[in-house]
C-alpha cells in the first residue's frame, strides 16, 4: 500500500467519524468511532488524530492503530494511495487540469457540505458527497450553497468578505474573520447568502481590477439591507489584479490584523446604487415656457380639439414667430429666433405647410418638416412610427436640430398599429419617452389630437384616447368654436387652457382664419362648457337669430331698462334662456341705475 497524504487521510475519516470544531495542525480531536463503550457516549471528544501520519488512538476505549487497521477492524471501506482514482475518492485532474487545491464547505455547525477544487486554469467545480455510500462526487445541482467556513461566521460579529478561499485563509491567519463564496468571482453572489449577515460588520476587499470593484459593489448591494453595516476597502499600494494575500505577503500577520482593521475603520461606508435621490442634492431649476403660461419647454404639452377649427394653423402661429424671435399674444418676452421641426401626417408640406408659413413671414431656414427629400424617395417613404427605432430616428434629428419646438400632428397618426391609444400602459410609454427627449433636447413637444364624438362631460376627458394622455401632458390648449356670431369663409375659434401643472391658467385668446389667413384676435370671454356644448338645432338657431333682431331693435337707441325688456321678450314669445344666450352673443351691458337696472349695447 503506497503512503496516504493527509488531505486522503482526512477525507476518508470525515466520512466516518466527528472531528472536533475549528481545527488545524497535524494533531486533531475527533469523537470516537464507538461511542457505546463510553460512559457518556463520547460527548467530549477523546479520539487523537495525527492527519499526517494516519494514526488513531482513544483514551478511553483502547482503540489504536494506523487509518487502515482501524478502517478494517471496524468493518469500514478499504483505504488506499489510489484511491482518487476510484468512486469514492477525490480526484487529482479535472478536464485534464491539474488540481491544486481543495477547500471544504461546512454548515453552521461545522460539517462537510461540499468541497470545491481549485484548478490551474481557475476553474472551482464542486464535489458533493453521494447519498447513500459516503462517496464524493461532481455536482452541478442539488447541492445547498453557502458561504465559506459558514461555522465561524455565524459566531463572528465583524467579517471579511474576500474573492477566493485562499484570500479567507490569509485573513484567517491574522486572526480575523473572513468569508468567500464558491464558484470565484465575479459572479458568485447569490441572495440567498445574505441571511448569514444579519446584524453584522462587513468589510469587502475587492481584488485591484474592475471586475473586482464591480463584484464588490454587487455584494455590497446584496448586503446593504442585513448588515450592520457595510464597508468596502480598496487596499492601498496593491499592483493591478493583486488581492489582500499579496498585500499581506512578508507581513507579520498580528501586525498585518491591525493595520487591516484600522483600514477598515477608515473605508467610507458602502451606499448602494439607487434610482432614488435625496432632494438635498437636487439643483433647483426654474420652469421654463416656449409661450408663457401657455406651453412649458423641456416637457410635452397638447394641443386638441375638433377637426376645421384651425389646430393645425395655430401650430404653425407659433412657429412663424418663433422663427423670427417675435413675441407671442400675451408675453413681451424677446429671443434670439428659434427652430421648428414639424411632424405632420395630414398636410402637405408644399401645398399647406409652407404657404401658410410664407403667409406669416416665417424665416423658413428655421423651420424643418419630416418628409421625403426628393421625389424618389416619396415612394417608399412612411411617416415617424414612435416605437424604439423612431424614437433613436427623432432622437438624432433632434441632435441636429436643436428645434425649440417639435410639433406631432397629429400624435396618434405616429402611435402605431400596435399600441392601444386607449391603453394607460401603452400611451404612458409613448408620453414619457417624448418626455425624455424634450427634457434632453431642452425643447417644447406640442402633441395635437382630436375629440372625441361623445359628451364626457369635463373638458379634459374630452380628447382621444386614454386619459393618461392628458394626465402625462404638463400644459392641455383646448381649441373651439367661438360662441359668437358666424360669419361666412370665416373660421373663429377659441384657445382656453383647461390643463396647467406648473403655472397659473392663462387668460383665453381668440383667433379667427380668414381668408386662408390667420389672425389673433385678442383676449375672449368664452368658457370650456359653452364651446364644448352640443351644436343648436336649426330650430334654436332661428330662436336666437329673433332674439339677436329684438335686441339690436330695442337697443339701438340708448339704455332700456331690464323689466321692460323682459315684458317685451314674452310677448315675442322668446324665452329667457334664449334672450341671456343672444345677449352674451352681442356682447349687452348691465348697469344698476336707482330706478332699477338697465340694459345697453
């Protein structure tokens, strides 16, 4: 029989008999192999072990003699030096690599789970005992994973956690705690290994790589919540890919313990990466408007209403003096001129976009619309789709840009067909990933879509699609039909802001498209409820055209006084909802006189 090494030695009596907890060294304590002839069951361990020599003796029962006597008088497997080679055995090669090492992986209470081998090509395959036969065998499942020398984490308060068994040894050695996972980093972590932390002080020494500081980081991240606390050290005046077993090479190891733990007293205490912040650390920025209060730059507002009321026109009542660095209705704020990049799915560029811009003076090098370039590519040309690749597609037209505005008109002809513009989740995706490239490109995002037919009641449930729409847009336009008198080839409408998260409302403006030509027309009194009100029957219509007559006629020469224009309007049979709508529609004064109040135009 060849001569047996200790690691053989040790790995044939783990399958047979307890060692005592903790040990190492040559001589070893171990519980006796027949506790039935000791008086107390052999609780205290009495069996001497020499690993290296292979010698067993028991002082109280007179057991003695070399492994392989012992293993044949109690009836155990043969030992040999050859038995790495046969089932219940440890291998010397793996994959035709040379073995250099074996590290053994214990439960909390010390005893052998696994063991990992370390190759010469740094590979860490595992070898599980086989139920039923004592025997090891390579493992690739089933095996419960836990951290290295787990019976002396659990009992330590202050840890090190380090990238391969050897590392742990070294630390060891100086009279530290330490702990490794199986497997070698990167990558080894598993959440499960948290559990073993709870309430601890952690250290992590990373190797001096990348791979080694972002194995460290995902650690830390896995700790952070069960730990006491958790620290991680980069160790000073290591060499590129060193780890704290050359830091410590040469060092006496009481010494090298110390001035290990007073490195770590001074690590900055580990912070996870978070998608939250403290707002002590956000910058305060102003709100910032393209036309104050009504459209917010860095963010996606919407403009809606019917179709024929000028939404499209209004779009590009921006542009033109924006282009020009004039002020819009209502602010006296000047700029620099600015550019305009418009997505529009229903007007032509050549027919409609640029002479109604030409119309307006608009500097046309700054303003910019999503079409075919030539004739050519007309054929095979499709509008922007906002899926991954149209938005990467507006993203890099916007870098080239740098439009102040963008306009979409309208937004659900570039949704796509595969999204539910009545889906929260859907139109939640497209809002905030527009979102993200007005803030990005510092740009205003006008999105413009249509009513729907019904009745919803409010105003802001009145556009298309899912209410997210609106809820996710930081400035709502509304735009209808003025109340006021119709006039032929004359559309009038009005602008009302019925949405405003970041600012006062602002006041309501009219314009009006004659002609094919488009003017604002000052501020209107008209509200939400009164342009969003059903059409009048023709029935209603001829009503208020009689109650417009009477009161021209009764009004033309100066003040009346209210009662007698309540006596006059129920003997034409004009009722006094009809008589309150025409006088609105002409604008009829109210004024209190000490006889009583009057009416006026």
């Amino acid at each position: 029989m060849g001569e047996l090494t200790s690691h053989e030695i040790i790995t044939f009596l783990e399958r047979h008999i307890k060692f005592a907890r903790d040990q190492t060294g040559a001589e070893r304590k171990a519980h006796c192999p027949r506790p039935e002839l000791h008086a107390n069951g052999d609780r205290t361990p009495s069996l001497s072990v020499n690993v290296d020599k292979g010698l067993l003796k028991c002082f109280v029962c007179g057991l003695e003699g070399h492994v392989s006597q012992v293993a044949k008088k109690l009836g155990w497997p043969a030992l040999s030096s050859d038995n790495h080679q046969r089932r219940n055995g440890l291998p010397e090669t793996f994959k035709n690599q040379r073995i250099v090492a074996w590290y053994t992986y214990t439960n909390e209470h010390g005893r052998p789970i696994f063991k990992v081998a370390r190759t010469s090509a740094k590979e860490f395959p595992v070898w599980a005992p086989v139920i039923g036969d004592g025997s090891w065998g390579l493992k690739g499942k089933g095996v419960r994973m836990v951290p290295y020398h787990l019976h002396k984490l659990v009992k330590a308060e202050f840890v090190s956690v380090v990238e391969g068994e050897k590392d742990v040894q070294t630390v060891e050695s100086m009279g530290l705690a330490a702990s490794t996972f199986p497997g070698g980093a990167p990558g080894n972590w598993r959440p499960e290994y948290s559990k073993w932390f709870k309430g601890k002080e952690i250290v992590i020494i990373p190797d001096n790589d990348k791979p080694g500081r972002e194995h460290a980081d995902v650690i830390g991240t896995g700790l952070f919540a069960h730990a006491k606390s958790v620290r991680i050290l980069n160790l000073p005046g290591l060499a590129e890919k060193g780890d704290v077993s050359d830091w410590a090479k040469g060092k006496d190891p009481v010494e090298a313990g110390e001035e290990l733990c007073k490195l770590a007293d001074g690590a900055p205490r580990f912070r996870p990466p978070s998608k939250t912040i403290f707002l002590s650390e956000v910058k305060t920025e102003p709100v910032l408007f393209l036309w104050h209060p009504y459209l917010l730059r860095r963010k996606v507002n919407l403009i809606e209403g019917d179709p024929g009321l000028g939404k499209s026109y209004l779009s590009l009542a921006l542009a033109a003096p924006l282009s020009l660095g004039k002020a819009l209705p209502g602010s006296a704020e000047q700029f620099a001129p600015q550019r305009t990049l418009i997505l529009s799915a229903e007007d032509g560029v050549a027919d409609t976009i640029k002479p109604r811009l030409e119309s307006m003076g608009a500097d046309l090098e700054l303003i910019s619309a999503w079409a075919a370039a030539s004739e050519k590519e007309r054929q095979y040309w499709k509008p922007l789709t906002l899926d991954d690749g149209g938005f990467e597609e507006l993203d890099r037209e916007m870098c080239k840009l740098s439009p102040a505005l963008v306009i979409l008109d309208p937004l659900f002809a570039f949704i796509g067909e595969k999204r539910d513009i009545n889906a929260a989740n859907h139109t939640r995706a497209v809002m905030a990933r527009l979102a993200n490239l007005a803030e990005k490109h510092d740009s205003c995002i006008v999105c413009i879509r249509h009513l729907t037919k019904g009745n919803r009641g409010k105003s802001i449930y009145r556009g298309i699609g899912s209410i997210d729409l609106t809820a996710a847009a930081r400035s709502v336009l509304l735009i209808g039909k003025n109340p006021g008198i119709p006039e032929p080839f004359v559309t009038k409408s009005v602008l009302l802001h019925i949405k405003h998260n970041l600012t006062g409302q602002g006041q309501t403006l009219g314009f009006e498209i004659r002609e094919g030509l488009f003017y604002w027309t000052g501020q209107s009194e008209a509200t939400a409820g009164e342009i969003l009100a059903p059409e009048p029957s023709p029935e209603e219509l001829s009503a208020i055209e009689e109650a417009l007559r009477f009161l021209k006629e009764a009004l033309a020469d100066g003040p009346v006084k209210s009662t007698s224009l309540d006596s006059q309007r129920r003997s034409l049979g004009i009722s006094e909802r009809t008589l309150l709508r025409a006088k609105k529609q002409l604008g009829v004064k109210a004024f209190r006189r000490e006889d009583g109040w009057y009416c006026s135009l």
